[in-house]
C-alpha cells in the first residue's frame, strides 16, 4: 500500500483576496501526515505560493497537472489524500446543465485559472478501482466540490439543498460571514475572513494578473479560455467546442467511480472562515482545517469520515461559526477511517 498526497494552499499575498492562514494549514497536516499517518515525505507534493521556484506554485496549470499525477499513477490499494486551503468561488451552472447544486463550485488558484467540480470528478475518476482518495476543501461553496458525488452530511444536493437567501447568511453575534466585499472588510477587523471570493473581486484580479480590461462576468468562460487556453478547466474547453461547433449538451464522459472521499469547509451556499487568534497573523488558520487537525490530536487519527465531519460541525457550532462542513462519498466510506 502507497501513501501519496497532493497538499494546496493559496494565501494571494499582495491581492485583494490575500488570506493569512491557508499555507499554515497545509504545513500542519504535512506534519501530520509524515508523523501521524506514515506518509514518507517523497510521495507528499505542496503547492504553495510563498516565494520560490515556479514549478512549486499553486496555478491552475501546476495544480492540475499534481492532482492528475496523483490519480493516473495510483495502484490497486493506494491511499490518496488531497488537501486544499484557499479562496472558493462558483459559476451558475450552464443553462443544459443538469447540476446537482445548480453551481459549478470551483476552487482558486493563485493565477485564477479556476479548477471546477467537473475537474474534481475526472480526477475521482481516474483513481485505480481498490484505491481511495480522500479530499478536504477548505474552502468557501465547497460541497458538492466533487460532481455527482453522494451527499452524506449536508444540505447543499438534492431533496436536501436549502433555500438560498439573497445576500444575506445566517450568523452569529461573534462571528459572521460575509457575501459582500464590504462584509469581509469589517470582518477582517475581526480577525475574521471569509474564503469567498466574489466574482466581482476575482474579475478585478484576474484583469491586475493578465493587463486585460474588458473582462465582465457574462462573458467569464470565454475569456478564462482565451486566457489560458488548454490549461483552462476542461469544463470550459468543453464549453466553447460547443459553442464552436453549435451543439450543447453535456459530455457524459467515463463511468462514475465509488473511491472519492470530499470532507467540505461548509455547504455550497455558504462560506468558509480564515482567523487569526487574538490578531496574530502567524498562527493564522482556516477554521475546517483547525478543527480537523484537533480531532485528529483527541484521537490519535482513529476517527472515521463521518464521526469527524460530526464532530468537526459541533465543535464550529461551539465555536460560534455558522458554517458547516459536509461529507461526499458513498455508503462503503461513510464509516471508513479518516485518510487511513
């Protein structure tokens, strides 16, 4: 048996959406993984984007080529873990699109090359049949981050999606989280920041990063393709075939796989919180990946997926965050061992 992971953590320093604690999360659990669960230190790749060689930064491109490594490479028996810590964001789902949240969720890199729920699939997908995979998200609008995986702990799939509010989300006195950009201003006085990244924000990135001026939501999927071309999420490349050749329709693609494991920051309609304890921005850390890391301490990582994705949503509760984590995958792994 192998033990290989793919460990991802966007802090954007310099931008407007640059959050404190996402690298800090990804060296706690590569701690945690050597020492906890035995991974050698060979098999664990991190993407960080801290300063340093090109190659180790969490592009779209860099990232998805780690994470495709990852699965096409694995073996019978392999033990998969994928941890990522960042900014969170998604696009109404195509208008033929049959999605199960009505959103494709997408997480952030640091070039803005979105990464979609499609992009999460294929990789699932991809995973040799006896293997598992085990992915955490901590990040904002991240259940469901794996497409049509089935929805344990949640309510953001199916009979059990919430009704969406408009601008406006449940909170706490103490804590609160934060559609608007104003929102996450005041909170960041706080302490507290919101993992969301706004379309509004991520536009105004994306134009800073590329020299392009004429970007504007509706003509988003267009541009992230002329902007990145291939290395575009495939979903998109899919997309402008099809307008190209003046066809919709979804490409079923290969069949489902039953090995992929998504622990989620929160539902899709909700946000994920970056803190830093008392002002301090080194100990800086997103709320799921903290209260995982605990779990596993209180345990000594002897805790299975859904114990941890109980316990992770009544410690928050506790804690006096509103957001709350979910867990994807199916009946076999509902009570399997977190990671191994």
């Amino acid at each position: 048996m192998r033990k290989r992971a793919v460990l991802i953590g966007c802090n954007y320093p310099g931008t407007k959406a640059e959050l404190k604690g996402c690298i800090n999360d990804v060296r706690r659990m590569h701690r945690c993984l050597l020492d906890r669960y035995g991974f050698p230190a060979e098999n664990i790749v991190v993407l960080i984007d801290t300063e340093g060689s090109a190659d180790a930064q969490p592009t779209g491109r860099n990232i998805r080529a780690a994470l495709s490594d990852l699965a096409a490479s694995s073996q019978p028996g392999d033990v998969l873990f994928v941890h990522y810590s960042g900014h969170g964001t998604r696009l109404p789902a195509e208008n033929d699109e049959d999605d199960d949240t009505g959103y494709d969720e997408c997480i952030v890199p640091t070039d803005m090359n979105l990464i979609t729920d499609d992009d999460f699939r294929e990789v699932v997908n991809k995973v040799a049949e006896g293997s598992r995979i085990t992915i955490v998200s901590d990040s904002c609008h991240s259940g469901g981050l794996i497409d049509e995986s089935k929805e344990q702990i949640g309510e953001s799939t199916g009979r059990n999606r919430r009704k969406q509010q408009q601008h406006k989300q449940k909170c706490s006195g103490l804590k609160s989280f934060l559609c608007t950009e104003v929102q996450q201003e005041e909170a960041a006085t706080e302490h507290l920041m919101s993992k969301s990244l706004p379309l509004s924000t991520f536009i105004e990135i994306l134009k800073q990063k590329t020299g392009k001026h004429d970007i504007d939501a509706g003509k988003l999927r267009p541009t992230l393709f002329d902007i990145f071309g291939n290395e575009t999420t495939p979903k998109i490349t899919k997309f402008m075939n099809a307008v190209r050749s003046k066809f919709g329709g979804r490409d079923g693609g290969g069949c489902i796989t039953d090995g992929g494991i998504l622990i989620s920051g929160c539902q899709s309609d909700e946000t994920s919180a970056d803190t830093s304890p008392d002002g301090d921005t080194s100990r800086a850390y997103g709320v799921l990946s903290n209260a995982i890391q605990v779990i596993i301490a209180e345990t000594d990582g002897r805790v299975s997926n859904r114990k941890l994705v109980v316990r992770a949503r009544k410690m928050l509760k506790r804690q006096g965050f509103t957001q709350h984590p979910g867990l994807y995958c199916t009946d076999q792994n509902l009570n399997a061992r977190f990671i191994c």
